[in-house]
C-alpha cells in the first residue's frame, strides 16, 4: 500500500491508502521522493479542468526507480529519474517529426481491457492524472514518461525540472530559440516564469523583462536573470515595455493562464515578434492577434510542456543546475510533507511564493 493525496471531490485533497499494479512490459514502478505543487493541479482540484474522480494528482516529480517491466530499456532499478507528463509514443507523426510534447500518448496509457494502473480497498479504481499521479508514495509510469538523471543531483531540486522548468525553459530554448540579444519579457513569475527568465539569462538574451503585480515576485525574477521589472497592474505597463527595448520585444511569454496576461504578451511585441501562451487559460478564452498585428508580421503561439524534448532535455537541464547556470534553489520557496499539501496549495493561490515541493520520506 502506498500513502497518497487523492481527489475524491472538486474542492480539496484526501490523504488515503491505495494499492499500485505490478509493472506491465513497459512500465516502470518508481519510489517518489519529491513532487512540486503547480497551477495545473491546482485547476484540475478546483475543477475549472475536468477529470474523471476519484483521481489523484501531481506531475512535477522525481524519484528512484524500484522495478521495471520485462521490454522497458530506458531505466533500471536504482536509476533516479524525472516524470514528465507528456509521455510520448515515439512512432505518430508528432513523435516521428521530433514534436514529441504533442503526442497523445495513446500507447503510453492502460486501455479499457487491462486493470487499472491504481486501486483502493474494494478494487475501486482510481484515476490516473496526467500519466503520472505523483502526490503518492510511489507512481506506476509508462518507460517514456520518464527519463534517468545523474544521482548526484538533489531530488527535490530535480522534482521542479518535471515541469516548471520544462515549461519554462523549453518555451526559450525549444518553441521560441531565442537569439543571443533578442529582449525577452515574461509575464507571470511563478515557477513556469521564473524558470523562462532563468533560460533567457543563459541563453545570452539582451533585455529580460519580468512583469508581474507582486514586488516580491519581480524582485525573484531579478536574483534569477531580469534585467528589468515592470508591474503588470501599472497603467503605462505596455509604454515601460516600449520605453525599455525601444520599439517592443521579440518574445513575449504568458506564464500565468490568464486573458488580461495573454493580452499584455501580444500588446509588448515589436514588428515580427512572437508571443507563446504556456499557461492554462480557462477554456473559454481566446487571444487573437489585430489586423495591424498580422501586418507588421507579429505570431502567437501556444507551447504546451515548452514543446520539450524530455529525454534529451532534462539532463541537460540537470546539467545546467549542477555547473550553477540554472537556479532552482532560488525557485523552491519550501519543502512540506504530504499531509500539508492542502495548506501549500492555498498558499500558491496566494500567489505569493515560488514553488512548494512535497518531500517523501
């Protein structure tokens, strides 16, 4: 049996028991160590995203390896490793055409006809969130939603790579290649933000502009990478963005999930610049681009995950860490136990603070 935080209904997480299948072929069973708490799960217990309950949550994770199931060859027992949610197949066309993070992940889930990954007492199943459920003592995952990292980097600063900093930083490496001298802005400094700022300093960007409505938040931004810092409330928020990089940025990224922040990323843009929503909007909202917008040659696309390539990304993210060019000290505001995950979540509500990480004994 393993201890895991379950949602049983919108509103709030149950701490309970549940029991994890044997490994299938390509399965591997992992011992989870640390898990961060994310907006996205956040949307999910507050039911604003729909999910079949009872279901149990968490994606941002890592952990070490216990067993794997006879065909797996990425990992093996021992091996620590990092979850990541966009588990891909490795033979549709997104994977085949190196568009990994848009596989449906078909292969890489049980079907209809197999027992579920996750029981409970009675043999009621419980949903699987994301291909992972990491708020759980241990996750059974599909061999490519994880990949193996170098042990002697610290798990609970390796648990945030799964996500935030896949996110973030991929958006600037991956889905926007940014260009050494290119001004950068971000809007929205949690840890999908931070982590964007963070990969805008390294990869040499000329202006970093962090715009958030927390004076803590911006200042963050600043100790990770921003060379700038505009309050997103401001009035004159657009003309401090011009002001600052003479004529707008070639790349902006909304890393909240809201209309007003969306906007403000397509409104900051100079002439052929490019926006990249990474955030979860809710569902009924649009961005759009103007027609004076279309004609001065302005994009707007989304990057889900930062249209990551996780297997060969995440150890280099692990790399970056350990030769000091990404900070993730700086972005885990603090480590709690599995039974304080409701208490860290309304904390992240606040909006206050960096990344709260589960930390398993």
């Amino acid at each position: 049996m393993a201890k895991a935080a379950i949602l049983e209904e919108v509103g709030g997480l149950t701490i309970g028991e549940v029991e994890l299948a044997d490994p299938g072929p390509h399965e591997v069973l992992i011992d989870t160590k640390a898990c961060g708490l994310c907006h996205s799960d956040l949307h999910f217990i507050e039911g604003s995203y729909p999910h079949p309950l009872p279901a149990i949550p968490g994606h941002e994770a890592a952990g070490v390896v216990r067993a794997v199931g006879s065909e797996v060859k990425t990992v093996k027992p021992g091996d620590h490793v990092v979850s990541c949610l966009s588990a891909f197949c490795g033979h549709c066309e997104f994977c085949v055409t190196g568009r990994m993070a848009l596989c449906m992940g078909a292969d890489t889930r049980r079907d209809q006809t197999q027992a579920p990954r996750i029981t409970r007492s009675g043999g009621e199943t419980v949903n699987q969130m994301l291909n992972l459920s990491a708020f759980c003592e241990q996750m059974l995952i599909h061999e490519h939603a994880c990949v193996a990292i170098d042990k002697d980097m610290p798990l609970d600063r390796a648990a945030v790579i799964g996500c935030a900093v896949t996110t973030g930083a991929g958006a600037i490496f991956n889905a926007c290649s940014v260009v050494p001298g290119e001004a950068v802005a971000v809007v929205g400094c949690g840890g999908v933000g931070l982590a964007a700022i963070n990969a805008a300093k390294i990869t040499g960007a000329g202006k970093v502009i962090a715009i958030d409505p927390l004076p803590e938040k911006r200042e963050l931004a600043q100790t990770l990478g921003a060379t700038h810092a505009v309050d997103a409330m401001a009035d004159d928020a657009v003309e401090q963005v011009m002001k600052i990089t003479g004529g707008g940025v070639h790349h902006a990224i909304e890393a909240v999930g809201r209309q007003a922040s969306a906007d403000l990323a397509v409104k900051i843009l100079r002439r052929g610049g490019t926006a990249t929503i990474l955030g979860m909007m809710p569902l009924d909202c649009k961005v759009g681009l103007g027609a004076m917008d279309l004609l001065s040659g302005k994009k707007l696309q989304g990057a889900i995950m930062g249209m990551n390539h996780f297997p060969v990304d995440l150890p280099r993210l692990v790399d970056f860490y350990m030769r000091g060019l990404l900070d993730l000290d700086t972005i885990i505001a603090e480590r709690i136990p599995l039974e304080k995950i409701n208490e860290g979540f309304e904390k992240l509500k606040g909006g206050h603070s960096a990344r709260s990480v589960v930390v398993f004994d």
